[in-house]
C-alpha cells in the first residue's frame, strides 16, 4: 500500500509534467499559428507511426540511453557525473581509434571496439572522481570541463590524424564492424539492445545484489554508511569508473551501429540529455530507459511535425525542456513539509468522509 | 617575442576575459547568498539572444544589454522560485535552467529569423577612448580604448568588493550565505535577500551574454556561450569568492583563451584542437591544485527553511 | 520591583502535542530568573516564543505592561529580547567586529562607520566587562570569548532582557567564573537575564528565582534563597529519584572490549579524550554519566571504530586492533546504537526492510552466492517478524523510516542492532526525545541483552537513564574519567558532583 502511494506520486509527477509541457507547446504552437492537434498527431506519428519510425526512434535513444544511464549511476550513488558526454566521446573516439589502427575487423573487431569504448570512458571519468576523494574538488566542474577537453581531442581524430579526404571527418569503420539490424524490417541495431540490456543489468544489479544497495545507501546518506561499515570512499570512485564506462561503451557502441564515423557536432548535447532523462526517470534504471526513447521520440516526430505543420523542431526542445523544469519543481513539491501535511489532511479527511 | 605581440596578447586576453568576469561575478553575487546556480550557461544564452535581437530590432546596443538583463532576471526567477521556495536541488535545478535557457533561446531565434537563411549581423558597441590616457604608448590601447562595457564590467568588481567589504547592506548580505539562521535571529530577510541574489545573477549572467553578441560577435549563433558558464563557476572558486580574486581568475582564463588563439596561428602542424584545450585543461589543474576544502560560503547550496520542526 | 516582561497562559502545540501548556512567566527589571526542567520540558519552544521564531498556538505576551506581537526574530531584536543560543548564532568566517555589528538598523547611512561603531561597542564591553578582540575571526577565539561576543552582540542591538540558553555547557571552570561575573554587571545595570541551566550548583549560585518547567508546564517559581538543590531536583523530576527496577549484577570475564590509556583530540576539553581507560566485560551495562560535550561522542566513536586513537590502544576480545574502520569492529562483533539517529544511523529515504538488514545483506540469510541475488522474500518476511518483535509502529516495511516517529525509528536501529547477536553493543542517548512507553521499551531490550551476556556501553546525558541501567557507573569530565561507581545503590550526590568535575 504505502509502495504503491509513493510509486504513485512518482509516477504522477513526471506524467502531469509531461501534460503541462505539451500544454504549453500547444499554447506556442497556436501562437504560431499551426493546429495543435495536427501538429501533435505528426508529431507522433513521425514517431511511431510506422515501423521504420519505430526502428528510427529507438535508433535515436540508443546513445541517450547511455548517458542517461551513466547520469542515473553516478547519482544513485550520491555524485553528479556531468561529464556523460565527454565519456561518451572518449569512448567512441578511442574505440574508433583502436579498430582502425589495428586494421580489426569482423565479430573481434566489435567487441574490441566496445570493451576499449568502455575503459576509455571509464577512465575518463576516473579523473573527476579521483579529484573529488583525494582533492576535494567539485565533480561537476571537473566532468564538464573533461566534456570541452574530449570533444576537442576527437576533433584532433577527425581533422588531423585520421581525416578522410577533404572532409573534417573520420573514413567509416570496416562495413564488417557495422552492427546488424536485429530485426531486417526495422532499422533499430543491435546497439539499441546492448543500451537496454545494459539498463536491465545494472537494475539488477542497483536493486538485487548487495554491492547496489550499497551504493545506494552510500548515495543516500553518506555518513550513516560508513558507519554502518561501507567502504564509502571506494563506492563514489566505482560509480564514478563505471557511470563513465557505461557512456563509453555506448559511445563505441553508437559508432558501430549507426554513426560510423566521427564527425563535427557528433554527441553534443548528450551529457546533459542523459542528466535531465534520468532525473525524470527518478534514478530508476527502467524508467530512464523508457524516458531516453520518448524524448528520442519527441526529436524524431518533431521533424515531421515541421514538414508537416511548419511549426519548427524547436517546439519539441522547448516541450523536453519544460518536463525537467516542471518534474523536477514537482518532485521538489512532494518533498516539502507543508505538501506532506496537506496530503495527509486531504487524505484524512477523505477517510473521515468515508466512514 | 615583440612587444606589439605582447600588447594584442593582453588586449585579446582582456577582451576574452570580461563576459566571462560578468558571468563570473553574477555566480558570486548568488553564492554569496548561498545560492549554487550552475544555470548560468543557460543564463548567458538567453541574454545573449535577447541582446543580439533588441540590438538588432532597434540598433542601440544598449537597448541589447537591457534586454540581456531582463531575460537573465526572467529565467532565474524560475531557478529562483524552484530552489528558494520549493528547496529544489540547486543542482538539478541548474541543469534544468542549462537545458531550458538555450532550448528557448534558439527557439525564438528560429520563430524570428528563420531556419538558414542569410547571416543576420548587428552592429557593436562602439569604444569609447579616454581623451590623453589612450595616447599612452602600450598601455594606452588596452586600458582606455574599450567599450564602455569594458569598463564597467571592471567597475563591478570595484562596486562589488565595497558593497561586500564597507556597507551595511554587504554585510548582511554575506551573512545569508554563511550562515541564514544567524542572520535570521537578527531580523535580517533571508528570504528576500535569496531572492535579490538570484536577480542580481540572473542580470549579470543576461549582461555577459547579451556582451557576447553586442560587442564581440556581431551575430547569435547556437552555443555561442561555449562553456563560459563553466568556466565562470571554476572562476568563483579560483577567486575564493572574492571580486579581485574573481577578476585575477577571469584575467587568468582570458589569457589562456587568447594565447591558445595566437598558438592556434602561429604554429602549425599541432592540430589546433590541443591549444583549444588550454582553458578547460587550465581550469582543471588550477582547481586540482588549489583544492576546493572547506571554502566558500558556509551554507552555499543548502536549502533554507523558515521554521523547523 | 518593576516588572519587565510577562508571558500569559501561552500555550504551543506541534500536531497533537503541546511543547507548551498554559505558561506564566515574569521576569523583573535587574533579576536573573533561572529556567530548569529536563531535557524535553520545553525551555527550548518557550524561548523560542519569545524570541520571535514560533508563534504561540495561544497566550500573550507583554513588554513593559504592553501587549506585543512577537512575529519575527527581528521583532524580538526590537523590543529588546537578545537571545545567546547554545549553538551560537556567529558567522565563523567574519571578524568579531562584522558579527556584533550585523543587521544594525539604528546607525544610519550606507556604509558602515567603522570608527563610530568600534567606539560604541568598546564602550558597552567595558562597562560590562565583555573583553573581546573586535578584528579576530570567529574562528580564531575561544568559545568563552564567542559567548562574550554573543552578549555584546545582544547588548549592541539594545537588549534589555538577555536569554543563555546553556550557557555553561561549553565553558570551562574559569571561564563561567567570567560569565558570572558578567551576568551580576548585567543585573546591576539593569538588564534581566534568562538562564538556562539544569547544573543545580550553578543555578543556586546565580539566580534570583527559579521557575522550574516539567513537560512543557510551569511547576511552580521559587525564590532562590529558599531552596536547595535536593528540593529542587525533586520538582525537576516530579518524584523522589526513583530505585531502579531492574537487578544490578556483577560479572568477571575476559573483557570484550579493553581501552588503555586512551587520548584523542587531548587539548579539547568537550570534543577529546585525555587518557581513557576501561574495560567491558560481557553481561554488564556500564553506564557513562557526564553533562554532554565531555568527551562522550568521541567515546563512542572509538569503540565503533569510526575514529582512531592517537595515543593508546583499543583491545576487542582480547586482541589489539590495528585498523580503525567501522566494517572491522562489525565484524568482530560489535554494534552501535549512534548518537544522531537520522545523520549517522539510518539511511532515511530506504524503506524499514532495508534498514534492518542494511549491515546483513551479503549473508546466505538474505541473498545467494554472497550478495549476488537479494533474497527479498526473506528480506520481507524478516522484517515483518521484527516489526512485530520490536513493536515497530508503521503502516508497511515498505514505508521511508524518515517518516516514523523517533521513537520507532529508534527501535528500528535497536532491533537492527540487537539481531547482529553483538559482543558489544554501545548505545548513545538512546531515549533521547522518546515518550514514556518507548523508553521502558528500549531498557527492557538492553537488559534482555545483557542477560544474553552481550556487553553493552551506555552513553546517555540522562542521569536518571544511567542510574536505572548501569551495573558499573563511569563518570567523564573534559575527556577523563572522575570515578567509577557501582550500580547497585550509587551515590547520587558524589556521582553528580564528579559530573561537574569535583
């Protein structure tokens, strides 16, 4: 009972965020002078509406899904990891780097270029949390200026080391390295699997094993944890290494299925996507899950909600921006004194009115 | 090296460094009041817009940074609201300004000046030189040929330090961030000072985005803020939450900002994204060695509630 | 004498409990009224009435004969009530000078005049010999000399009745002489003062009448001349200090846990230890008595393993411990009841299942293969059974503890702590802030321990607590202990007088 009133709260929030953002995208579309209603229906149609809109939008979410992720285990266990996408980057760069040097190709290849996107994500977001248990420092700055550092560093790749012709950009990697469609009708690749199975393992493993409770409790509440005997110093640099790997494999992973090749504005804005999706999906691994493809589904219905309506993609940024404001306001909300006591007087006299 | 190098250096690293010391100093008039807002991104992109449009609609680039200002206030009264009144993450909610502010901001772009199309330019500030002291030879160039910005950006860090260090006013202000109960027991409005502070930010932030568009770039382009937002935040703690400290820290990222530049011309073969890095890897290592231990504000980032219990 | 300020039948109520009921309270021009009740008795909300921070839920209060509205601290400031907290209200980074000063409203002008205002304040500390060093940081005095700045801070803002709330509980001997001192200056120029105190030797000794609170209601006002301090004790309390019920014992055994000679943080009187040494044998409750801040916290941390000792050593059954990590002393058997509860006992936002089993979860009882798989069944089912065993009062185990009252998150980390089957179990304060049934409850679990032949530490501010539950009484003072005594019939007045260091 009481699980299910709080799941309730938790669920109500970010969906009464999601109606009032569309709410007032509806208000800016009629001040555009376009049909909302029309505008919506593309909108979700370009999404969902056949089943290579279907294949395209989880295609999209694929890389958002690891940053979210990637948000989402770093603050379960207490530390903010802003650094998801200079972590997605590094990996997909030194992933990128690493098959085309050694010339790999074929199933080797794939997952050399994966495991390598992992450690050098994981790495690189080794370093803001090695700085904040020894130094002290402040996780955030760090990870974002390591964001500007490895989006620079793939520039380098794609501009001088490993350019391809007259473009600033990388060649393709090997067609033999390029994931396959898990299902040939659809266009969403085997990378779209890895990202939600990488979800529904590290749910098992936050919510199953010990070590996630754990890490779970050391976010919550730090000193209670160590003395209740957790290694609390240990837990913050894990969740640092592996919310880092998570972003880097999917940087590598992205790569092989629907990237290829590394390129100007590859990843941007993903960090911060991935931060506010699993926010909205309250830190729980399944729920940032499904919160990545709807938002990848808001950007890809957008675009035929432009062609067909005119009203221009922007909206939808606008729309996923408000969600966060408005979810995170109302989670905000929930948690005060004076919404508790009003709840409890509502719901107290909801049971006095039903004897 | 020549001493005309030296001399663009300086006045490039100047030049560089005052949106970010705007911004800079907008975080330190929220800190201060003991509010974390890493929304500033967000901030100096909607002040960035709004400055490049009324410049661009009415030509006076004064009008631009007004409306800099007003846009910065507007969206920080929401981080404002959310965080003092809700007790929202400052954090979270930061981010959520960073998401929402330039969402907006390219969205009216867009709405006003179409998808492609032709490049849309305003005209800049014009520099005001100083009658006699612009003569003087090196010095006279960087210190008194700028735009009026310029100098009043440098006239915030004074106005800022007085305000903090001889009035009345400052003193309480402080005591907000430090510790919000003492200064309660006193009479002092907590709340309203919270409030105050995020206005205050929120028009410094606009006012150093709307400086990016009307006296150093000519035109809005997405991301035109590039991490300055950031970086400022580093800036505040390398300055130890004071003005000159502040300023010294800006100065500093403006220099490394316009030697990557010069690099960037001058050698080749590097690829320049490596003197790009210089800033941001600068930033890391400042911090990594100053360490961040038990400075600032007391009470920064803590939510603040009237009555507990 | 002419009266200053009065408090009417005030009456404040939290939900369904009243922190205070029908208060009248006086206090006269050039008096110190001394305020006593125990911890809980509701000196804390009344005060906080009167200084602006609560509202009354009914009841008036008039200054000078007038009726006024107190609805703000800043209000208070204004109607000359000055309140010296015993967390002291100072700004640590800022001088002596910016604290005293801040949120002056009677100086005119934007800037501050430093001169003018330096030439006030050292006026008002000579004439009531508040010596204070105007430019030092906060962090750089002494708390004698931050208490100092609290009262001149006060005085600046033109206090005429002056709260110290505790005001003793941090000072050195030497140093509430100096308070004395300064509060006979305060009465002889006319201000009147609210102590605060439940240190019997020095309320007699300073005061001018006594009213003495008792949950939350005003037992009666005595003037000082014609009490003592047994006479006074008994109205505190309510009831003559009562037998223990429970059976004292006496047990030998190999010590389960040893500590020799040990010092910690040795130059701070309230927050150190200075060459500790004791033993705990199994079957036993040593109690440890002491006015808070005497060393206590740190006691209990080193027992835990929280902190190390920088001197000395600490043996756990029988052998010395070399690393001083909270996991290593649950391993080997010991248990701890904290201090704080919520800061440092429960993770509050986890449901009640989780927290009893927060230390257990690797074990094959709760998950396969060593923490690999929860089993959440078993998770369930077991904290169903100590919900009940414990008398946990929730609506599910599903629910946040943070939301259960104190006394039941208490007995969520009791049972927690109980269940691991400990050598040791050190508990700290723990009734603090429960009602009467939960506390009878607590001691019952503890003496059940005990008879299980678990050794357990006592750490409790209560008196009364140690004195029902103690098989050995060890009394701490500035780190040290001042003596041991036995449980059975101790010595009350000796024990009481060793708590304040003689």
């Amino acid at each position: 009972m009481e699980k299910l009133k709080k799941s309730l709260t938790s669920f109500l929030v970010p969906v009464l965020s999601v109606l009032l953002a569309f709410l007032i995208g509806a208000i800016i579309m009629v001040a555009l002078g376009a049909n909302p209603g029309k505008a919506m229906a593309s909108l979700f149609k370009g999404a969902f509406g056949t089943t290579a809109a279907i294949g395209t939008t989880l295609n999209k979410a694929t890389p958002l899904i690891f940053t979210a992720l990637c948000a989402c285990f770093a603050y379960k266990c207490g530390v903010y990891n802003l650094g998801g996408e200079g972590q997605f980057l590094f990996g997909a760069t030194m992933g990128f780097v690493v098959v085309h040097c050694l010339k790999l190709t074929g199933i080797v290849g794939i997952i050399v270029c994966i495991l390598v996107g992992a450690i050098a994500g994981g790495i690189w977001g080794m370093i803001p949390g090695i700085l904040k248990i020894t130094r002290g420092l402040n996780e955030m700055i760090i990870s974002i200026m390591l964001n500007y550092v490895a989006t620079l560093f793939m520039g380098v790749i794609y501009t001088s080391w490993i350019r391809d012709t007259n473009m600033p950009q990388t060649p393709a990697v090997d067609t033999s390295l390029m994931l396959s469609k898990v299902i040939p009708s659809m266009r969403f690749t085997w990378s779209f699997i890895l990202a939600v199975v990488v979800g529904l393992v590290m749910y098992y493993c936050l919510y199953w094993t010990s070590s996630g409770f754990k890490l779970r409790a050391v976010g919550l509440n730090m000193t209670a944890s160590r003395f209740n005997g957790f290694p609390v110093k240990r837990y913050i640099l894990l969740s640092f290494i592996i919310s880092g790997a998570i972003a880097g494999m999917g940087g590598a992973a992205d790569l092989l299925g629907t990237q290829y090749r590394l390129i100007n504005g590859y990843g941007n804005g993903y960090g911060f996507d991935g931060v506010a999706m699993a926010l909205i999906g309250q830190l729980h691994p399944i729920a940032t899950v499904i919160v990545a493809i709807f938002f990848a589904a808001l950007r890809v219905g957008s675009t035929s909600m432009q062609v067909a309506t005119g009203v221009p993609t922007s909206v939808s940024d606008i729309i996923q921006a408000l969600v966060i404001v408005f979810s995170v306001a109302g989670l905000a909300l929930t948690k005060l004194p004076e919404f508790e006591a009003l709840r409890l007087r509502l719901f107290h006299k909801n049971a006095k009115e039903g004897k | 090296m020549s001493m005309d190098v030296i001399s663009s250096i300086v006045l490039a690293a100047v030049r560089m460094a005052v949106p970010l010391l705007l911004i800079a100093m907008a975080e330190l008039w929220s800190e201060r009041a003991g509010m974390v807002n890493i929304g500033l991104e967000g901030l100096a992109a909607v002040g960035a817009l709004a400055g490049f449009m009324l410049t661009f609609y009415t030509g006076n680039t004064w009008a631009g940074i007004l409306a800099g200002a007003v846009a910065g206030i507007l969206v920080n009264l929401i981080y404002a609201y959310a965080t003092v009144s809700l007790c929202a993450n400052h954090t979270v909610y930061g981010m959520a300004i960073n998401l929402l502010a330039p969402a907006l901001a390219s969205f009216i772009y867009r709405v006003s000046f179409g998808t492609g199309g032709g490049l849309n330019q305003i005209e800049l500030m014009k520099g005001v030189a100083i009658p006699v002291l612009k003569d003087i030879p090196f010095l006279g160039d960087l210190l008194f040929n700028q735009t009026p910005m310029v100098y009043l950006a440098f006239a915030l860090v004074l106005f800022t330090n007085i305000y903090f260090r001889k009035t009345k006013s400052g003193l309480n202000f402080k005591s907000v961030g430090e510790h919000p109960k003492a200064a309660a027991t006193l009479g002092i409005n907590v709340i309203g000072i919270k409030y105050l502070s995020c206005v205050i930010c929120g028009a410094l932030a606009g006012i150093g985005g709307a400086y990016l568009t009307t006296c150093y770039s000519t035109t809005y382009t997405e991301g035109i803020v590039s991490g300055r937002g950031f970086i400022a935040l580093a800036a505040v703690i390398f300055g130890r939450w004071n003005g000159t400290g502040v300023m010294g820290a800006c100065l500093f990222f403006g220099l490394c900002d316009a030697l990557q530049i010069r690099l960037q011309v001058s050698s080749l073969g590097v690829p320049y994204q490596f003197f790009q890095m210089i800033p941001y890897l600068a930033t890391v290592v400042v911090l990594a060695i100053i360490g961040s231990k038990k400075a600032g504000p007391k009470a920064n980032g803590l939510p603040y509630r009237k009555e507990e219990r | 004498m002419e009266e200053l300020m009065r408090m009417e039948h005030i009456s404040k109520r939290f939900g369904n409990f009243y922190a205070n009921k029908d208060v009248n309270l006086t206090v006269y021009r050039g008096e110190v009224l001394t305020l006593l009740g125990e911890n809980g008795a509701g000196k804390s909300t009344l005060m906080n009435i009167l200084i602006g921070l609560y509202q009354p839920t009914e009841g008036k209060i008039y200054l000078n004969g007038k009726e006024e509205r107190i609805d703000s601290p800043g209000q208070a400031v204004k109607l000359g009530i000055g309140m010296v907290h015993q967390h002291f209200m100072l700004v640590e980074a800022q001088t002596v000078f910016d604290n005293i000063i801040l949120g002056d409203k009677r100086s005119k002008g934007i800037f501050i005049n430093r001169a003018a205002r330096r030439k006030e304040i050292l006026e008002l500390s000579e004439r009531y010999g508040l010596d204070v060093e105007l430019d030092a940081k906060i962090t750089e005095i002494s708390v004698g000399a931050q208490q100092r700045v609290e009262i001149l801070k006060a005085l600046y803002h033109g206090a005429e009745l002056l709260i110290l709330d505790e005001p003793t509980a941090a000072l050195t001997d030497i140093e509430v002489e100096g308070l004395f001192a300064i509060m006979n200056k305060l009465k002889s120029e006319g201000k009147s003062v609210i102590f605060i105190s439940h240190k019997m030797r020095e309320v007699l000794h300073i005061s001018d009448r006594i009213t003495i609170l008792r949950a939350g209601e005003v037992i009666t006002t005595v003037n000082c001349s014609e009490t003592d301090g047994q006479k006074l004790a008994n109205l505190m309390i309510g009831r003559e200090l009562t037998k223990s019920q429970y059976e004292k014992k006496e047990v030998s055994g190999e010590p389960v846990v040893k500590l020799e000679d040990v010092r910690y943080n040795e130059t701070n009187k309230h927050n150190g230890l200075a060459g500790v040494s004791m033993e705990i044998r199994p079957g036993e409750i040593v109690g440890i008595a002491g006015v808070d801040g005497n060393g206590q916290t740190q006691l209990a941390q080193l027992i835990t393993g929280v902190i190390g000792p920088e001197k000395g050593h600490v043996h756990l059954a029988g052998s010395k411990v070399s690393t001083f990590d909270p996991f290593d002393f649950i391993e080997s058997g010991v248990a701890h009841v904290p201090e704080d509860r919520n800061l440092q006992g429960l993770i509050g936002d986890m449901s009640i299942a989780d927290n009893l089993v927060l230390k257990s979860t690797e074990t094959d009882q709760f998950s396969h293969g060593k923490g690999l798989f929860l089993k959440k069944k078993d998770i369930n089912s077991y904290a169903e059974e100590l919900v009940q065993k414990y008398d946990i009062r929730c609506t599910s185990i599903d629910q946040a503890v943070r939301s259960l009252s104190g006394g039941n998150q208490q007995k969520v980390i009791l049972a927690r702590e109980i269940e691991s089957e400990p050598d040791l179990l050190v508990v700290v304060h723990p009734t603090r802030g429960l009602d009467i049934g939960a506390t009878r409850f607590v001691h019952d679990q503890m003496i059940a321990a005990r008879e299980r032949g678990v050794g357990i530490l006592l750490i409790s501010a209560d008196f009364d607590e140690v004195l029902e539950m103690s098989d050995r009484i060890l009394v701490i003072f500035e780190g040290q202990f001042m003596g041991e005594f036995s449980g059975k019939n101790p010595p009350i007045q000796e024990i009481s007088l060793a708590m304040t260091g003689k």
